[in-house]
C-alpha cells in the first residue's frame, strides 16, 4: 500500500471518528439539556464582568486613540527621547486614566443629574393625566360633533389607547424608574454588586486597552496557525471591515445621538418648555434608530408638549426639523464619515430584522452586522464573478436578457 493511501485512509479515520464524537456530544447535551443549560447560564454570569470589560474597551478605544494621535505622543516623545518602552508606558496610562476619568463623569452626571429629571418629568406627566384625557376627549367632541357614529369610534380608541397608556406609564415605566432610584439611594446589596461588577469590568478595559495590540497580534497568530493563507487574507479583511463598520457607525451615531440630546435640552430649557429631561433623553435613544427613529422621538416630545402648550409644539417640531437637518447633512458625515454600504432599503430591512430578534438594541446594532455580512457576501459574489471572467459592476447587469454560454458574455435585450 502507499503512502498517499494510508495518509487519506488516515484522514477518513479522523473525520468519522470526530463526526462520531460530535454526534455523541450533541446527543448528551439533548438529553441533559436542563443542566447545560443552568452550567451555561453560571459561566455567562461569572464572565458577565470581563464581557462589561469588552463593551467598555471597545467605546474608550476611540478616545484613547483619538488622545495619543493628539497630544500624548508628542508628549511622551518629549519627556522620555531616549526610552520607547516609558514613552509607550506613559502615553498608554495617560489616555487610559483620561477615558476612565470621562467615562466616570459621564456615568455619575447621568445617575445624579438627569435620571432625577426623568423621574421628575414622569411624576408630572402622571399627576396631570387626568386633565390631559379630558381635554383629548372635548376635542373629539367638538371635531365630530357633527358625525356621532365616527366620533363614538373614536373616543373607543381614544379611550383603550389612554388606558393603555395610563396603566404603562403608572405601573411599569414610572415602578421602573421607582425602582432604579430607590436602589440607588438605599439598596446597599445592589450597590454594592453593580459597583463590583463595575469595577471589575473596567479592570478588565485597563488591561485590554494598555494591551490590545498584543491581543490583535496573539489573535493574528491564532488564525494564521488554523487556516490557510487564503482564509486568512479573507478573514483580516472582514475583520478589519467588521471593525471599522462597529467602529464609526455605533460609536458615530452614539456621539451624533448625545450631542443632539444636548442641543435639545438647552433649546427646551431656553424656551421653556415643560417634560425636558424625558423628552431629550427621548430624543436621543430614538435617534440611535436610523431612518424612522427621529420621527418617533420629534411625535412623542410634539406629543407631550402639545398637551400643555400648542404654540410651544409647533416651536418644537420646528427645532426637530432642522437639528434633524444640521445632524443628518453636517454632523453624521464629520462623525460618522462614509455610508456603511447599505441602501436605504437593506438598512429598513436590517432595522426590521434586528428590533425583531433584539428589541431596541438589536434595531442599533442589526445594521451594522447586516453590514459586514452584506460585504462577505459582496466579496464572495465578485470573486466568483472575476473567475467566470463577468462584470463585478451591478449596473453591468441592468437590461441583461441572457448569458452566452459559449463566451460567456452577457447579452442585453
């Protein structure tokens, strides 16, 4: 027998024992699927702080890098000319203590300034509810007068639509908020595990940022040890692509979203207009949803505010349209920069799919992610193309009748 024989009968071996051995696996974790499930679900807490670490490292990265390329770099180079490694070690700490520092401050100003505020405007709006669904209802009064069958369907969805809403507001976002502050002000266990839990999580962002580069390489060697030159080139691109997508759209869209919140608090409070805190906040978490989202936060805030001041309403709506113009055509393209490659119908798409696996956060994040696999498969599709010597461009293929099979052109009608 030859080499070349035992060598594949070899490799055969191997596969069935591993797709036997797979099988055996995937059927114990069937039948004990309770315990695997409560052994997964105990992992997932214990390592629940290094995954706040790797959600923390990925938003400071932007301001680390952003600080070094600034003004730390020169810095260190000046203070140490002749020594690379404290050069290195002081800038790395420098930026990282400035990110944490800010990340502090960003935390303790939302817990103390504008979480009160949201509380606040709540409490209002549920204490003047009463009065708001009576005007709702002498409105509808005066409109359909004159066509009782309308105006009896609508005040029945009038009134299911305010009940609704009632109940929600009372018992679970008003119980809610309840909750979180009285936690905050004297549930010590709570505080206690959320600190720690912090705490740790931000140990964990200090070392993976002070050492990320050895963390990309020791992950570049990983994979160039498991795979082919090929995958590998294919793997880093996507990579590389996956990061900059995350990079400059999440990062990008959060720091528009503030920003714009912002605007809206100082606008509001200038103008003085009632509900600010809930309605900025408002603002801002819906503006994170692209296309509809600022529509949905610019209705609910006109929402609240018509209710106590129309005149005010038509002054809001007015500041949403054109903070919605200054951030879609001046901010987002500073920010955020070049598009991520998604029409707008994929993005509606993305949208759809991610709030319906993922709620809010899977509407964020759906985008992106539908993003990178958009470009995998881009890439996959026009590699083929090029070997089957066709077009790569998609307007190539408008009007397109048929292919020749003997040149394998493409013949238009």
């Amino acid at each position: 027998m030859k080499l070349g024989d035992d060598k594949r009968y070899l490799h055969w071996g191997i596969t069935a024992f591993c797709v036997l051995a797979g099988g055996i696996l995937l059927m114990w974790i069937l039948l004990n699927w309770s315990g695997v499930s409560n052994t997964v679900n105990v992992l997932l807490n214990a390592l629940s702080s290094v995954f706040v670490g790797l959600i923390l490292a990925f938003f400071l990265s932007a301001f680390v890098n952003f600080s070094e390329k600034l003004f730390l770099e020169r810095l260190s180079k000046k203070i140490f000319p002749r020594n690379p490694k404290r050069a290195f070690a002081f800038k790395r700490s420098l930026s990282i203590c400035l990110s944490i520092a800010i990340e502090l401050a960003a935390v303790f100003g939302f817990c103390m300034l504008v979480l009160p505020g949201i509380y606040n405007s709540i409490v209002s709006l549920v204490s003047k509810m009463s009065s708001y669904i009576r005007v709702g209802q002498e409105l509808i009064d005066r409109l359909f007068s004159d066509y009782p069958e309308i105006e009896s369907i609508v005040l029945n969805v009038y009134t299911e639509t305010v009940a609704y809403l009632s109940d929600w507001i009372k018992n679970d976002l008003l119980a809610t908020v309840e909750v979180v502050l009285v936690n905050i002000s004297n549930g010590i266990v709570v505080i206690i595990n959320i600190l720690a839990g912090f705490f740790i999580g931000n140990v964990v962002s200090v070392y993976l940022l002070y050492s990320k580069e050895r963390f990309v390489a020791q992950l570049n060697k990983l994979v160039c040890c498991i795979f082919k030159p090929k995958a590998v080139n294919f793997i880093m691109d996507n990579a590389r692509f996956a990061y900059r997508t995350f990079g400059s759209y999440i990062l990008g869209k959060l720091a528009t979203s503030v920003l714009l919140g912002f605007l809206c608090a100082i606008f509001m409070s200038i103008t003085n207009m009632p509900y600010v805190a809930l309605i900025c906040v408002l603002v801002a978490i819906t503006n994170l949803i692209p296309y509809v989202g600022p529509y949905i936060g610019g209705g609910l805030g006109a929402l609240l505010i018509v209710l106590e001041n129309p005149v005010q309403c038509l002054v809001f709506i007015v500041f949403i349209c054109v903070a919605q113009m200054f951030e879609g055509n001046i901010l987002s393209p500073k920010i955020i920069g070049a598009t991520i490659g998604l029409t707008g119908f994929w993005v509606i798409v993305a949208m759809l799919i991610g709030g319906a696996v993922g709620g809010l956060m899977g509407m964020i994040i759906g985008v992106p992610i539908f993003a990178v696999f958009y470009s995998i498969l881009k890439n996959i599709a026009e590699n083929h193309l090029r070997k089957k010597q066709l077009p790569e461009n998609t307007d190539e293929f408008r009007n397109m009748k048929k292919l020749d099979t003997k040149n394998n052109k493409i013949i238009y009608k």
